[in-house]
C-alpha cells in the first residue's frame, strides 16, 4: 500500500535512531517520522506556493506540539485536552526556530511551517532533540530551499565525563544540560544550563558535540541522496538595485550622521529625518519601488555600521570593542515587595521583584516530562515603552518566555535547596529601558533582587552578550551590544555565570554557523566582562545577601514528622490542622515524606504551630512546654488536653506560683494555658505543671 515507504537506521549515542518516510503525511512538502528508543516526533515541512505581498521577512512559523497522550496522561484542564503550548513547548520550538532560521535563502518569502508532532515519549531520549532532526530531515527532503541539513545533539557532563545525549539517571547527576546544533563544518546554535561549569570544559563538550554531530549531518545526506526532491523555485525579493544605488547616493552620509551616536532616542529621531527625506526624494521617482525604501534604509544602516566596525574598528557609540556601557545597580527600590534590585546598562534598564511564598505555592506543571512541580520561577515582560513604542500590553509572547526561562535558568543552580531555604521564590523581570541584552539585564537584576530578599544563593550571577561582525574570513567579536549592533550583526552570544564559572549560554545567530575559534574568543570576552560586572558594580551595591527576610514575607519554619503521624496531624476531615491554622493564622504544609513546611508573617504564630504540630507527631516528653486547653475542672485539679486525644492533670498544687484555695481561683474551662510535662507514670498517665511552665 505504501510503496514510496522508506525506512532509514542510523546509532546514536548507543541507540536506535529510525526514520520512517514515505508512509504518514504525503500531503506535506517534506515529513518524516522519527524514532529515538521509544520517543516519536512527526516532523512535517510546507511551504506555500508563492510569497507572502508586502513583507520583509521570512514568515517562518516552528511549533513544538505537545500531546499528553504521548507520555500517557490525560490534561488536567477543565477541558481535558491540550490548549496554549506549555513553556516548555515554546522553549522546544525557540531552540529548533534558531539553528534552521539562518539557513534559508535571504531573498525567500514563502510562508514556511515546520510542526514537531511529540506523539510519544521515553525519558531517557527528550523529544526536542529527536524534533531538531526531524524537521531538519523533512526540509532536506522537501523541495522547500533550505542551505542544511543540520543535526543537534544534548551533552551532559557526568563525574565530570561529557555524555553524549545522556538518560534520565544521567541528567539528574548531570552539572551540564547542553544542546548543540550545526552543519558538517560549523556550529549553529548553542544553548546551554549549567552548575558553574568552566569555560574549557564547556568549549569541550561543544566540540565533541560537533563531532558526533557530523555523523547525524552524513546520516540526513544519504538519505537525501535517495529521496531528496529538487528544490522550487521561486521570485526572488531582493530589493532593486537601481533603487539601492541612486538612495545609497542621495542618503549615505546623513544615514551615518544619525547613527552616529550613544542614545538610542536620538539616532531614532535622526533617521525619521532622513526617511522623510528619502521619501520625499524617491516616491515620485520610483511610484512602483515605495514599499522597499524601508528595506534599502535597513541595508545602509548595516552597511554603515559593519564598515565602521571592520574597517575602522569603530563601534556606533564610540566604545572599544571590549568596552562596556557604563553600569549601574540599586537594591531595595520598592518599600513592600520582598526584595527589588535595578541593573543599569546603558540605555538598558531591568527592574526585578523577588516574592517568597510558602512550599504550596509552587507552580503545578501539566507536561510531557517528568518534572511535575516549581519551587523557582522567574517571568520577564517587556512593554512597548521600554523601546519608545506606543503598543498596548498583551500576554507574554515567545520572545519573553523566552528570556526568562534563560534568566530562570542562569540563577537555578545557585538558589538553595528546599532543606535550607523553605520557600517558593518569584522573580519577575520589568524591562522599563531597552537598548540591547535585556535577558542578561534581568539575570543582574535577578541577582541583586534575590540578595536584597535575604535569599542565601550560592554565588552571585551576572550576565553578558558577546556580537559578531563577519566579513569572508576575517571576524571580530564586541562586548555587551546595544540594540543596533545586534539588529545588524551576526550574532548574540549570551553568556551569563558565577566567578567559579558557567550557569546559562544562548547563542542567536544570523550566519550559517560559527568557527571553534569564534567560539573560544567568545567565552573568553564574556567571561571577563561579568567579572568586572560583579565586582565593580553589583557586589559594591549589596555585597552579600541580607542576613534576614524582609519583614512583609512570610517567616518559614521547616521540621520532618514520623509518616505514620500525619493523618494525626491533619486529623478527621483535615479538622485537626485547620484549627491550628485558624488558631495561629499560620500556613501549614504537608509532604508525603512527612516533611513540613510552616509560613507565617509573625514568627511567634508560626512557633506556636510548630508547637501545636509537635505536640500530636511526638511522643510527649518530660520537661517539655506545652499549650493547652481547659477541658475539665476537679477539686484535686484541671484536666489540661495539650494535643488531640493527649490529657494530662494539672494538680492543684501545680496551677500557681502561690497557694491556690480552689481550682476555679486559677482557671476555667476554656481557658488556654501553657504546661510543662513533669511526670508520666508507671500506668502512663499524664502530670503536667502550670507553676514550672511560668516559673520557665
């Protein structure tokens, strides 16, 4: 029935890669289903049949699609299927966009979607990697124009051994979560979480990365070679060349009059001059040309700003090529949140907010993975007036989801465990200035927000973005690039870390690929650029972090009862633990491994919990103070109930400092009073004193 089925094997880090083409999804320009142990993606490429009027962009769309059914469970929703991509999809589908983007014909405005179809999943093999090679197999063998194949490829670094896409066990002893992508003879895309990994064992791990990636690379060529189709062709939108020259002529002086310049508002206003004066100049002259005057004003920017930066070494705001813009950092900004920081670079500007919240505030995650829960979360928004653009806020897109899982991801290996630190913790990035590398603006402000909370990380962590500027074979590398050496580069390099070393890395690229070389300069730079960044500005403005919490977050106490005492603890119907809440107004949490987790904003509620919890989970002890309640009075005594079903007597001779007449002198039913334990006898019964608890 399927007579164009092919089947195609390849091993891959000691396991099964298969390929299946030829039988699912004919419809598509390319697709392929591809199997890595027991996780399938379906990868399928179209493009549609002529450009998109009126754009100066590839319309490129990649989308990661998560099926639960995948990893056999049912949504959690209310709607019980899938809705929005989870985070971790449009994180899957930023990481696969990236290495193929680059690759396609500069001149291509064909509506291209790839679709990553995650229909089942084995957690020793992730899906992101087995969807990277998928669509880069499904466009190789459409006829879609497209400068790969590519291949990618985890690593992880494991008794300090790099692991070549390691297993689930592996990942979890793991000091390294890298991905690489690239070519046969250069590396695409670098993205990588790191425990403060050096910058030579992770130039390592991305080489041998390249290497195994070359056999992936051969694997997709063979099966090119066997059912590649030839690529369309299709009308090239480059933009006239008439018009380039005669506006290059008219325009290029004052387009590098405008740029020249260190404020970004003032270069703007410039070239809005020099628009209107190219419109006014050339719409009469080329009436049928309008719509790509725009586009010829973008490539003689670039043309002035690479010129600069390769013939003169000059850069637009007249720094050095390792020179970054001046720095400037602030804690404790906002009176009532828990802890504020605000990171200065340049024109660029991150206000984070850190929030601590109790254990049962974590978020719930409802994904293909096996991470279930997040006891660390950082968001990051960036509003239209941060770059002077009047546009009313929405919910957050790709590119700011994005930028806070890197930011999330640079400060996860220095927020302490749960057993030190028992709180849930929020940062939220506000970019309110942006002029280039607002993800590692955030990762300072991150650092000085967490310390001004009083959260005790391991190390400090700042964040640097290294650009490129290519020409043939000549190359140079800059520091901490505002936006317009981004916009106009070839690359943003994101590293971001701790003195000891690596944390996070997100390399953007713009060419088809970079050299070893580029990549060693590139670690180089970036690793001295957040060394000056730490100690000449964000440890002068808090130099550690703050010996407590705020006074407005809660105050978290953390103890481990016996397992079998925690339905005591929760009681009938859970009665017994809201009581002690509604009597403390503490919030109290539970684990199954009877860890608990008490929040308070006054420390004193959240003792006395600790003390009403302690009173059912433990054995009563002698010696010990207690809180209880009046429940029966006797001429000989008050009966005093100082944990649920725990009672002991309070002889007369025991209720005061003084001599006591009648028991009803001292105390009624009702009544709550402190105890001390001063006896249990040989038939187990219960003497308690209120005179030594007041004389304690």
């Amino acid at each position: 029935m399927f007579e164009n089925q092919r089947i195609f094997k390849y091993e891959l880090a000691g396991r099964p890669l298969i390929v299946e083409t030829g039988k699912i999804a004919q419809l598509a320009n390319g697709s392929c289903l591809v199997r890595y142990g027991e996780t399938v993606v379906l990868a399928t490429a179209t493009a549609s049949a002529a450009p998109r009027d009126g754009i100066d962009f590839l319309p490129l769309s990649v989308d990661f699609e998560e099926r639960l059914y995948a990893a056999g469970k049912i949504p959690g929703s209310w709607n019980r299927r899938e809705g929005r991509p989870t985070t971790k999809a449009i994180l899957s589908s930023r990481v696969i966009d990236r290495p193929i983007r680059p690759l396609f014909p500069k001149d291509l405005r064909n509506d291209i979607c790839l679709s990553l179809l995650v229909m089942s999943v084995e957690p020793d093999n992730p899906p992101e990697i087995v969807g990277m090679i998928g669509a880069s197999i499904a466009l190789s063998i459409s006829d879609i124009p497209w400068n790969g194949p590519i291949g990618g490829v985890s690593v992880g670094l494991v008794d300090g051994k790099p692991v070549i896409n390691p297993t689930l066990a592996q990942r979890e002893r793991s000091t390294l979560e890298l991905t690489v992508s690239a070519s046969e003879k250069k590396v695409v895309m670098i993205e990588a979480g790191a425990k403060e990994v050096s910058d030579e064992d992770m130039f390592d791990a991305i080489m041998l990365a390249h290497e195994e990636i070359k056999g992936i690379v051969g694997f997709i060529n063979s099966i090119v070679a066997e059912i590649g189709k030839e690529k369309f062709e299709y009308p090239s939108c480059e933009i006239d060349h008439d018009l380039y020259d005669a506006v290059s002529e008219f325009a290029i002086e004052d387009v590098r009059k405008a740029l020249d310049t260190d404020d970004k508002t003032v270069r703007d206003a410039a070239m809005k001059i020099v628009t209107e004066k190219v419109h006014e100049e050339f719409d009469e002259k080329f009436p049928e040309l309008v719509d790509q005057i725009p586009e010829v004003l973008y490539k003689l920017q670039k043309f002035v700003v690479r010129r600069w930066l390769l013939d003169d070494g000059k850069r637009v705001d007249g720094r050095r090529l390792d020179e970054i813009r001046p720095l400037a950092s602030e804690v404790g900004i906002l009176p009532r949140t828990h802890g504020s920081g605000l990171f200065t670079r340049g024109q660029t500007q991150v206000l984070t907010t850190a929030t601590l919240g109790s254990i049962s505030d974590q978020q719930l995650l409802d994904g293909i993975d096996e991470e279930e829960s997040k006891r660390y979360m950082h968001h990051y928004n960036m509003p239209g007036y941060s770059v002077g653009e009047a546009k009313a806020s929405r919910s957050p897109g790709r590119r700011e989801i994005g930028h806070g899982a890197l930011a999330e991801r640079a400060l996860e290996p220095v927020i302490p465990p749960v057993e030190e630190f028992p709180y849930t913790i929020r940062l939220v990035s506000e970019v309110v200035s942006s002029n280039g590398s607002t993800s590692q603006g955030s990762i300072c402000g991150s650092t000085l927000a967490l310390m001004d909370a009083g959260v005790p990380i391991k190390a400090p962590v700042a964040g640097i973005s290294c650009g490129l500027i290519t020409e043939g074979e000549r190359w140079m590398t800059m520091i901490d690039i505002q936006g317009v050496e981004d916009f106009f580069g070839d690359m943003d390099f994101k590293v971001a870390g701790t003195k000891e070393g690596i944390t996070a890395i997100q390399m953007d690229l713009k060419i088809d690929g970079l050299t070893p070389e580029i990549i060693k300069q590139a670690l180089e730079t970036t690793h001295v650029a957040r060394e000056y960044i730490l100690d000449e500005v964000m440890l002068k403005a808090i130099p550690e972090p703050r010996a407590d919490v705020s006074k407005y977050a809660p105050k978290m106490i953390s103890t481990k009862i016996n397992v079998d005492k925690i339905r005591e603890v929760i009681g009938p119907g859970g009665k017994v633990i809201q009581k002690i809440v509604a009597d403390t107004g503490a919030k109290i949490d539970i684990e199954d491994d009877g860890s608990v987790f008490i929040a308070a904003i006054d420390r004193d509620a959240g003792y006395k919990a600790l003390e009403m919890i302690n009173a059912i989970a433990l054995d009563p002890v002698v010696g010990t103070v207690y809180t209880g309640t009046v429940t029966r009075l006797m001429t000989f005594g008050a009966f005093v109930e100082f944990a649920p079903g725990k009672e002991g007597l309070v002889h007369i001779s025991k209720l005061d400092k003084k001599r006591v007449e009648k028991v009803e002198d001292v105390v009624n039913v009702g009544d709550v009073i402190r105890v001390k334990l001063i006896e249990i006898d040989d038939k187990g019964r219960i003497n308690l004193s209120r005179k030594d608890a007041l004389e304690d």
